[in-house]
C-alpha cells in the first residue's frame, strides 16, 4: 500500500480505499492478517491518526474483524473469492443469463461513440442542435434569479405533476402554436419525451397487447414496448404516414398507435388529413390508444405550420407527447404530456411510483423563459438558421449527387432522408463513421425487413458553409461502397 501526501484525498480515505478495492479485488483473503496501526503508520511515514481512522471504518463496515491477541484480519464472514482478473477487452460472463432474451426485452443501447461520443464535431448527426446559437445569458440571468430568491420551501419535494406555472405557460403555447386541446390540469411535465413514452405504455398497456408502430420508426420507442413485453404491429409508412388501411388488415385490435404525425421519423413525411381521420376513427371505433408524439414541428420550413393530430380528436383518444430538447437543449431533460382528463390519475400514479417529481429550479426557470418571450423569440431565430442549413444541405446532395437524388422530409424538423436504390446504407455507415462523418443507416429503423436502404441526414448542428464539403464526401463514400 502506498499513499500520496499531495493527492487531494485525505490520507484516512486513502488508507480505507487501498484496504477495501484490494479485499473487493481478492488480493487481500479473509482471515489474513494486516499490520497493526503503529507499524503501517511507520511505513507509510505518516501519523497514526489517520490509520486508526481507517481501520475503525474498515471495523465498523465489517472488512477487518479484531480479537484480543490476535491483532487485526480480514473478516472470516466475506465471501470466498479469490483475484480473477479481466483479459483486458474480454467482456464478463453472466452466468445463467439468457442473452438473446434480454436484448428482445430491452432492446439495443445505442453506442458510446454513436451516440455521445463526439457529436458535436460531425456533420449530420441525427437530433443534433446548434448550440452555439442558444440564449446562454438570458438563461443564466434567468437561473442566478431564481438560485437567489429560493426558498427553504423550495427544498422539498415539487408537484407530482409538475409546476403549476410552466404547466400553465406550456398550455398556452401549446393551444396557439401547435392547436393542441388542453388545459393545465392535463399536463403532466416529464423527464424529455422518453420518459411520456414510457409512462404512457405502463398506463395503457398490459404484457402481450400489440402496438400500431411506424415502418420504418424510432428505434427507442421500439425498446420501450419490448421491455413492457408488448408485440409491435410493423404499418408501414408511404408518402401520406402511416398507411391506417394496412394497419387495420394487419391487427385490427391493436391497443395502441405510436405516431409521429407532423414529421414522421426517418422518412420526414407528413401525415395526410385524411389519414388522420382514419386513425381517429379506428381508434374510437377499437376503443384504441394514439400516441402522438411531436418531437421537433416547431420548425416548418416550407408553408404554413401544421397542427396536431390531437386537436381534431374529440373522443379522448390521444396522447400528445411533446419535449423542449430540439428547441432548448436535450441536457435539460423537460418534456410533457397532455393526456384526456381521465387518465391523468392514472398517469400520476406511475409517474409518481418512478421519481415522485420532476426536478423543481429549472421547471421555474423555464417557465420565466417562455413567459418573458424568449422562447418564442428563440424559435423564431432558430428558424431562419435551420431553414438556412436545410436549404445548403439539399442544394449540396443535389450538386454531388445529381437532380435524381431522393429525398424525404425536408420541410420540417431537423433531418431529412435520403433514399437509395444500390448501397448498403450500414456498410457506408460503418466507413463513414471512421472518417469522422455520422450518417445514420435507414435500413436498421424496419421492424422486419428493410423496404428501402438510405441515410437519416441531421442537419441542425452543421453550418451552412460546410454542407458542401460533407456533402463531397459522403458521395466519395457512395462511389466507393457500391
């Protein structure tokens, strides 16, 4: 054992860390002895204070045991173990765990690199936002405000479902931006919209109910239903969403539809009116459940914004799942859902059971920020700036790609499709990856098999003057592939 007298750690920490790692690692065994306080104090030339100190911890944790006579061991009563250590890149066996089950159950965790990693430096990065362009002094006067005036009060838990003062704000931008039907007493504030889907299934859903899902569809919301052992129903998607007519000869009983009507993901298209009303219909008529989830509409690039599918619902059929991750910023974790008045004790109730309620400083803050008109000011802003980075983008596929190009979903949100007819979307992927370029593969987001490969191209954290660059090399990366 060895302590350093400049770490930061005090030496009692050091001396209990050292001790307890090298029983937990095996390399001390129970019943070894150890030395006395006085010796190892001299060796490691410190005091003994700090060694009395750990061993007493050590003691009273159960790790040493001490008998008259006997100095000081390990404890007798720790488990058998001896060192085992890793070959370094092997993973650790589980024993009796059945893989294959568990990855259905729980779906696919997105890699470290795919995922986090290094996001903020790769164009087209699905999801992503130009942070740079966000309000940070605003939003920091806005938080130092209220760190300042809080209360003791403020220190206990909030309400279950959420504010009171951003759940009214949220209502009205919600009524007037987006057309939604709703009162603040429907509105329960979430942890991102993840979180609304995942307490949404937990509510209407019971172990073996089928679910209505988008082909191709956010891979996510596909883990959510496994874990809650809920088959997904494959619809697949065309120019006008989802195709309701081949969802009802598929699974006419479904207990559940998970849309994305506004800006469907991957593919970028827009539900038609009159698919709209056939899900309604359908709905109603199976006493079924929508899920709509309305992730990025804020930003409509191309004619008039369009409303929500839960405006034109007068039956109590839908769920509106929303999230200020893509207008804000994801780390702040806030989202919502509006729910029809009678599943809001029941939504509670699970919400509850999960973290009895959302973190209170930044719900306040939040609430300033949309009351004092930033966040509207903000989003205006931002419009221009996607329009502008969208706008490069298509000119730059169609300048390396040729005016034939395929693309899908371009006048809203933050991503768009691009559609091929011959590469292997997962292959440039791959390739793309170690040259520092993300393009995520479209063929992965079928259910069952994959109808069309391509690419989900995320345009909102690359600047406009460099769309032509990654543009020219994505089209070396598909010449070179095929």
């Amino acid at each position: 054992m060895a302590v350093n007298k400049r770490f930061s750690k005090s030496l009692y920490k050091q001396v209990y860390e050292g001790y307890r790692l090298a029983i937990a690692a095996g390399d001390l065994r129970r019943g070894q002895r150890v030395p006395s306080t006085r010796v190892l104090a001299a060796e490691l030339g410190i005091s003994r204070m700090p060694v009395l100190g750990a061993y007493a911890q050590l003691l009273a944790e159960g790790y040493f045991e001490s008998r008259v006579g006997s100095g000081t061991t390990v404890s007798t009563s720790l488990p058998r173990r001896g060192a085992t250590p890793q070959t370094q890149g092997t993973p650790l066996k589980i024993p009796g765990l059945n893989r294959r089950k568990l990855s259905k159950r729980c779906g696919v965790l997105p890699s470290a690199e795919g995922f986090y990693g290094r996001r903020d430096v790769r164009p087209f990065v699905v999801s992503q936002i130009a942070f740079e362009h966000f309000p940070l002094r605003i939003w920091n006067s806005l938080v130092t405000r209220h760190s300042r005036s809080a209360s003791a009060q403020s220190l206990d838990y909030g309400d279950p479902l959420g504010s009171r003062d951003l759940r009214e704000v949220i209502a009205v931008y919600l009524r007037t931006a987006r057309s939604v039907r709703c009162e603040a007493q429907q509105i329960v504030v979430t942890s991102g919209s993840q979180q609304g889907l995942e307490v949404a299934t937990r509510v209407l859903l019971d172990p073996g109910e089928r679910v209505w899902m988008e082909e191709p569809g956010y891979s996510f919301a596909r883990s959510i239903f496994a874990m809650s052992d809920c088959p997904i129903v494959p619809v697949p998607v065309d120019a006008e969403g989802m195709d309701v007519a081949s969802g009802v000869k598929m699974c006419p009983d479904g207990r559940a539809a998970l849309v994305t009507p506004s800006h469907q993901y991957p593919l970028g298209v827009t539900m038609s009116a009159s698919r709209r009303l056939q899900l309604l219909d359908w709905a109603e008529r199976h006493r079924s459940w929508i899920i709509e989830d309305d992730y990025d509409s804020e930003y409509r690039f191309e004619g008039m914004p369009i409303a929500s599918l839960q405006g034109l619902d007068r039956n109590g059929r839908v769920l509106y799942v929303g999230t200020f991750s893509k207008v804000l910023f994801p780390s702040l974790r806030l989202g919502y859902a509006v729910l029809p008045e009678d599943l809001v004790e029941r939504f509670l109730a699970v919400r509850f059971a999960m973290d009895i309620s959302p973190p209170t400083l930044h719900q306040l803050v939040l609430a300033d920020f949309i009351r004092e008109g930033h966040f509207s000011r903000h989003i205006r802003r931002m419009r221009a700036v996607y329009a502008e980075r969208r706008n490069a983008l298509m000119e730059s596929l169609r300048e390396e790609l040729g005016t034939g190009v395929e693309v899908s979903g371009g006048e809203t949100g933050l991503h768009l499709a691009l559609l091929l007819n011959t590469a292997s979307d997962r292959r440039v992927a791959d390739r793309a990856a170690r040259q520092n370029l993300t393009v995520t593969p479209l063929s992965p987001l079928y259910a069952g098999k994959a109808a069309r490969q391509g690419f989900v191209l995320g345009f909102g954290s690359t600047p406009a003057r460099e769309m032509p660059a990654a543009a020219h090399r994505l089209r070396i990366l598909l010449r070179s592939t095929r």
